[in-house]
C-alpha cells in the first residue's frame, strides 16, 4: 500500500512539473490607447520608466518603437514596444530557453514569459494613464 501511494504522489508531481512548464499560447495584449491628450516623448519616457521598474534592459530606441531585453536566471525574452502619442503595443521579437513554437498557426511559449508580460502591460496601462 505505501508502494502504490508513493507512485502515485511521483506521478503527480510529475504531471504537476510537465504541465506547468508546457508551452502555453503566447500571451500577446491588444494594442491600447492614450487616452489623454500628450506627445510622444512623454509617451515614450513614461514607457522607459516602467521597463526599468521591471527589470527590462533597452536594446533599442527608435522613433517608432522600444526594444527591451529581459534576462532571468535561464530565460532571456526580448519584445518590441511599438507606440506613438495616441498607443502602445507590446510585441513578441524573440527569446531563448522559453521553448517559443508555432504550430498549427498558434504562437506558444514557457508561461513565463507570459507572466513577465501581463505585469508589464498592468504597469504600462497604469502609468500612461498619468503622462
């Protein structure tokens, strides 16, 4: 009996791991918009502000967009942060070990990367809402 409960245990926490380290649908917000009227530099400060609060590195600064890098302990992201003074975009570019695959016409990636994303895009929303 205590053979069988043990298994049984290893079997969970196996499916436990596998599953929540599978690729989940890439997480990729709509665009959304300014609602106060501004312009694009402060648009664009607003949006290096909150990629410093959260850890993101800028790779890139163009007129029209922002390339930001992430890097954790195994997990590098790097995503494109397309905007003007009236909406910001967050954008997939790439990454390594998030195990990113299309298949089928579905984007899917380590749900890591998709949790990074979501507090970035909270931040974002909170924050261009003041500039």
């Amino acid at each position: 009996m205590k053979i069988s409960s043990h298994i049984v245990k290893i079997l969970f926490l196996i499916i436990l791991f596998t599953s929540s380290c599978s690729p989940n649908r890439l997480y990729s917000p709509k665009p959304f918009a300014i609602t106060k009227s501004t312009n694009q530099d402060k648009v664009k400060l607003a949006i290096l502000e909150v990629l410093n609060k959260r850890k993101w590195k800028v790779k890139k600064e163009l007129l029209e967009f922002i390339e930001a890098k992430r890097r954790d302990k195994q997990y590098n992201a790097t995503i494109r942060i397309h905007f003007d003074r009236r909406q910001v975009r967050i954008r997939y570019f790439d990454s390594e070990n998030l195990n990113y695959i299309f298949e089928d016409k579905v984007r899917k990636i380590h749900p890591k990367y998709n949790k990074w994303i979501k507090v970035l895009e909270k931040d974002l929303l909170r924050t261009l809402k003041d500039v």
